[in-house]
C-alpha cells in the first residue's frame, strides 16, 4: 500500500488498489490530498494582484475601442465629405456639358453617309427620326481630340438647350435599326472623362461577375439610378469616380 500521507503517492494510486481500500484509508487519502491542495494555492494576494492586472489590460483595451471608434468615426466623416464635394462637382461639370452631345463611330472624311459633319449629323438625326432636323442654324460642331489616321475621332455637337438634346437621346437608340453604317453610328450625352471612365468599370465589374461560375444562378444587377452593383440585393460595388 502506498503511502497515504504523501500527497504525490496519492495522486499516483491506480483505480484498482483504490477499489481495494478501506473507509478510513479513503478517508485519509482525501484529507491528505485537500490539504495538499489548500496549500498549494495562491495567496489571496497573489490573487488580488491578479485581478487587479486583468482590470488595468481591460481598461486599456476599452480605451483603444474608444480610440479606433474615433477614428473610424473621423474617416467616416472625411469620406462623406469626399464624396458630396465629388457629387458637386458632377453637378457642375454637368451643367457645363448640359447641351452637348458627343457621336462616335463617324468617320471624318466623306462617305456614303455625307461630305461634311454637318450632312452625316443631319443624316444620322434623319435615321433616328428626330423631327426638327431641319433647325440645326446655331447647333456647333467639333472633333475631339488630335487628328489621327488610325481611328475615328468623337464628333462634339453643342445644341441651343437641354430640352433639344434630351430630344435627340430619346431617339438615338433607333439607329441600331438603320441601313447600312448609319446602324453603327451612337449618339451620347457628354460625360466627364472621370464619369465616363468609371461607368465603363462598373459595366465590365456586371460582365465578369456574371460570368463567374460560383455566380451561376445568382441574379447580377447594375442599377443605373442608384450607380451600384447587386449580387442578390447586396450592394458589391459602387460609383465612385476620381475627379482628383
């Protein structure tokens, strides 16, 4: 038998000489091992300190929380702020560009279509159906960009109001059902280069997400009124131009 009156010999009895032993022997290997253990604990000081270490490192982590709350709550701040000066100045070059239209796919020396801008754009309008075609006295035309053999410069037309141009988009989408190139031929609004950069991402951001096989089934959609990407109803991306 072991001995009962050390604690490590206690620990170490096996199951089998414990079913063996007497009431009092249990009894005695159970005062010893309570006592050993009473003695092998903490003083309440020891403790204390403990405790009062564990409260300082939670109030420091409260307040770093606090901290990177405030700045987080900074940053978001800033971005509004970004973001509505961005807005505004959409508003502005927009405004600017209230009465423009830009054409492309024309091509600048003569063809079928005309000799000069002048009689392509008339042409175009006639395909499209506009319907005052024929009052185009103060409408200014010009190419964008520098002259190049290799490509077909945009043609800027600034007409006498919004309300005209509005009138010429609500019908430029006829033209894909022209004869000829006149089908080739597309009629926009004038957009910043930064706007019109970032549609562009948006739209190919549409095009690769639907075509991702772990998107299959799942319904992708750019909402145009709101300028955001949904993958389900959950917004994945956003308009977001660089003015600056």
């Amino acid at each position: 038998m072991a001995d009962l009156d050390d604690a490590a010999a206690v620990r170490d009895l096996s199951a089998n000489t414990i079913s063996k032993m007497t009431n009092p022997q249990l009894k005695r290997a159970l005062t010893m091992l309570f006592g050993a253990e009473r003695k092998e604990e903490p003083p309440n000081s020891v403790l204390l300190d403990e405790l009062r270490s564990l409260r300082e490192e939670m109030a420091e982590m409260k307040k770093l929380k606090q901290e990177v709350d405030r700045l987080s709550d900074g940053l978001e701040k800033a971005y509004r702020i970004i973001h509505n000066q961005k807005l505004f100045l959409e508003k502005l070059d927009s405004k600017e560009r209230r009465c423009n239209l830009v054409v492309t796919r024309l091509l600048e020396e003569p063809d079928e279509i005309g000799e000069t801008d002048k009689e392509k754009v008339v042409k175009v309008l006639e395909a499209a159906g506009y319907p005052d075609v024929v009052q185009m006295e103060n409408w200014e035309m010009k190419r964008l960009g520098q002259e190049n053999n290799q490509r077909k410069r945009p043609l800027l037309i600034t007409v006498e109001n919004q309300v005209k141009r509005d009138g010429v988009l609500r019908v430029a989408k006829n033209l894909k059902n022209a004869s000829g190139s006149l089908s080739t031929i597309y009629v926009k609004k004038d957009l910043h280069p930064a706007v019109r950069k970032e549609y562009a991402r948006l739209r190919k951001n549409e095009r690769e997400e639907r075509e991702k096989p772990v998107n299959v089934g799942v319904n992708i959609i750019y909402d145009r009124k709101d300028r955001v990407l949904l993958r389900d109803g959950v917004i994945i991306d956003k308009y977001q131009p660089q003015f600056f």
